[in-house]
C-alpha cells in the first residue's frame, strides 16, 4: 500500500532527501508504503481476490489516502495468478 499522489508522502520526502545528500540526484520521486504478505485459503482463485479486495478495502487500507495492489498465487506454483486492484 501507498500513499494516494495527492497525498503527502513526508517519509518519502526524506528518503529522497537522504538519496539526493548521498549522491544520488537522479532520483525524481520516492513514495513510501507497506507490504503485507497474506496467506489464504480457497478453492477458486476469483473468489480469493474478491475477499482479499474485501479485506483491504475493510480493514488493511485506508482507502481515503492510500492506494493498494495485490497478487494471487496458488501455494503450489508461486508464477501463477497474478492479479492487481
């Protein structure tokens, strides 16, 4: 998850700061998030994001400023199932 672009990003500001003071000017933008890995039961890969989006859009986002993506994958093959909301 990450902050919405309208929204302030101060962490990210001084993340950029410090890359800028280390060396490191080409860096244009930094926005700060979390990463939380989930691990869920189903049978149906459509129904797992469709409770997953309900899980972030409920309770692990803030829909008012952040923004959120996730992907799926079955626990016996890790390529397979991407998806993103």
């Amino acid at each position: 998850m990450t902050l919405k672009p309208a929204v302030n990003d101060p962490q990210g500001l001084a993340i950029k700061d410090g890359l800028h003071m280390l060396g490191y000017p080409e860096v244009e933008d930094v926005r700060a998030g979390k990463y939380m890995q989930l691990d869920v039961r189903g049978e149906q890969q459509s129904d797992v994001e469709t409770r997953v989006a309900e899980m972030c859009e409920t309770l692990l986002a803030n829909t008012v400023i952040e923004s959120y993506s996730f992907s799926v994958r079955r626990a016996d093959d890790p390529d397979e199932g991407r998806a993103q909301s």
